[in-house]
C-alpha cells in the first residue's frame, strides 16, 4: 500500500481551508483519510497552519511520501 500525505478540501466557495491527510496514493481526493495531521488556511491577511510533527515525522519514517504541496507548507 502506497501512502501519501497530501490535502483534502474543506469549506465553503471562496473559503477554501485544507485538511492535511494521511491517504493512500491511488484514493479519491476528498475520501476517507487513514489519519488527520493537521489544518491549513491561507486568508488575506493571514495563513492559519497547525501540523501535528510528530505524527507527521511517524509517518515519514514508516514510507508515506508528501505531495509537493504540502512540502511546501511543511517548509514555510
């Protein structure tokens, strides 16, 4: 099984915020996480994220691959 950590829509139109999931590659964008890792929001003024790195750091360790994406949030 080919894990990947990538993000799932949330919210409304024009209030996009984005769950960082744990999922196996070949799955639907917006079905059934194997786990939640955290939130990430971009409004105007301000970017909301809040990652659990532990669980994030677990799930590296054991093979998932981040999508380039959430790489990019990971680094800022």
């Amino acid at each position: 099984m080919a894990v990947a950590i990538r993000l799932t829509k949330t919210g409304r139109k024009g209030e996009r915020k984005y769950r960082i999931v744990v999922k196996e590659r070949q799955s639907k964008r917006d079905g059934k996480a194997i786990e939640v890792l955290g939130r990430y929001e971009k409004r105007e003024k301000e970017t909301v994220k809040k990652i659990n790195m532990g669980r994030y750091k677990y799930w590296l360790s054991v093979g998932a691959k981040p999508t380039v994406s959430v790489a990019n949030i990971i680094k800022q």
